[in-house]
C-alpha cells in the first residue's frame, strides 16, 4: 500500500530543492489516482510550472528502505554500530580507509547485553586489523567470538578497498538488505517499474522525474555512488522514459537530507 505521507514529503523537498535550482516554480497539481482533473496514469504526483501553460513534471518517487517490517531490530543493530565506531574512532583506527567488515546477528541482543557486545567487537576489530596489517586478503576471514550467542556472522572482508563496518540482521527485511547484497538487481527492479509508470507521460511530453528515497540513518548501500554504479550495469532502456534521476538520503544520524542528481 503507498504511503502517501512519505511520497507527499520527499516531492515537497524535492520541489523546493528543485525550484532553487531551476529558478521555476514548480507546484503540485494532482495525482493521477486522484482520478480528477483528467491526470492519467499511475506515477505519483503530477507538477506544473506556474509561469507555464505547458511545462509539467511527472513524478515517481521509491524507496530504498520501502519495508516497515522489523524496524525495531534495524535501529537497535544500528545502535551498536554506531557504539562500535564510537570507540574505534576514538583510539584513532580508521577502519573505513583500509578494512570492511560483515558482522551479522541471528538477533539483537538483549538491552544489558549491548555494551558488553560493543566493545568485544570494538576490540576483536582492533585485534584482527593489527594481525592482519599490510596483509592482502583474498578471502574473507572469519572472526570468532566465543560467548557472544547473538553473533551470526562475523568477517574481515577486505583491505584497502573497503567501506568499513557493515552491520545485519538475519531478521531485517529483505528490502533493506538487497542493496548492499546486490544493488544492481534491486536498482533494475527499481528503473524497471518506475520506466513503466513514466511511459504515458513521456508520451504525453511531459518531464519525468524519478526520486529514489532513503529516510533511515547508516542505511547499508545509501549513498549516490551505489546508485550510479548500478545504473552502470542496467540496460538503458530500462530507464529510457525517465528524464531526471535523484538520490534524496538522509545524513547519517543527523536531520536533513542531501539530495544528488544521478541521471
């Protein structure tokens, strides 16, 4: 079921970013599941420049981050990210400019269980680095961390190619793992759908606009490079009646969001 409020926020944050930069005036005009003011279609919102008879946007907007299942979980895991990178940073170990690694939960643990988690994994991070130092992986290296029941998973990935700690859970949606697992695959499902519901009004001649969302911190595979990378490895008629693309994200762990042109 579409969530209205969410596409009715990022258009509006879209329209006002848009607008600064374009100097136009862009207003939403209608939906075409409004069924009025004879809109057609099934694309979100339909936008007319003020100053125009005939300059329209069609927009379509998806979210990375759509399901809502297990939310609670995906915060918490996030929580003790964030608690982990605390203590890394401040012994100065910049994991991100020279290793990556997967630590994936069968479940959370429990509240009193946090802190002792975060600094065993804090620690056998700083541990394995230093084994490891100057050393090129070619295989993933499983970490083990005996008494620590909640860990599925626990990996060095790689060195001097990485992106630092990448968290999970095996109860996250799948939605929210698929794009750090193979964003290719969920971006083409993506373009796909949103070319489909922008062909009429190409053919309309009206701009189309797809908006690709994210509205959650440290979101895994969240940042425009992984989009363009995707669209890179995406036959191009698979987004042929798409104008514009942009990537609205929100900062991590602040308010605010960044948008970036893609297409």
């Amino acid at each position: 079921m579409p969530d209205k409020k969410r596409e009715e926020f990022f258009t509006n944050l879209f329209l006002q970013y848009y607008n600064a930069i374009t100097g136009k005036q862009y207003v939403k005009v209608g939906s075409p599941e409004d069924r009025r003011d004879n809109i057609t279609g099934t694309y979100e919102f339909l936008c007319k420049e003020t100053n125009s008879k005939s300059d329209y946007l069609a927009i379509e907007e998806k979210s990375l981050n759509k399901s809502k299942e297990n939310v609670r979980d995906n915060k918490e895991i996030r929580e003790i990210k964030s608690g982990v990178e605390r203590i890394l940073e401040d012994k100065h170990i910049l994991v991100n400019k020279e290793y990556r690694f997967l630590l994936e939960f069968k479940n959370v643990p429990g509240k009193n269980e946090r802190d002792r988690y975060v600094s065993k994994i804090a620690e056998s991070i700083e541990k394995a680095m230093a084994r490891h130092k100057g050393c090129d992986i070619c295989d993933p290296v499983t970490l083990n961390i005996g008494g620590y029941d909640c860990i599925k998973e626990f990996r060095l990935i790689s060195v001097l190619e990485g992106k630092g700690i990448v968290l999970g859970s095996s109860a996250e949606s799948s939605e929210s793992t698929d794009v750090e697992a193979d964003t290719s695959e969920r971006m083409a499902k993506i373009f796909e759908n949103s070319n489909k519901k922008l062909d009429l009004p190409t053919r309309e001649g009206k701009k189309t606009i797809l908006l690709i969302t994210n509205d959650w911190d440290n979101f895994v595979g969240a940042d425009q490079y992984n989009v363009v990378d995707a669209m890179e490895h995406i036959d191009r008629r698979n987004h042929e009646h798409i104008d514009e693309i942009f990537f609205i994200n929100k900062r991590n762990l602040e308010d605010g969001y960044d948008i970036h042109k893609v297409k």
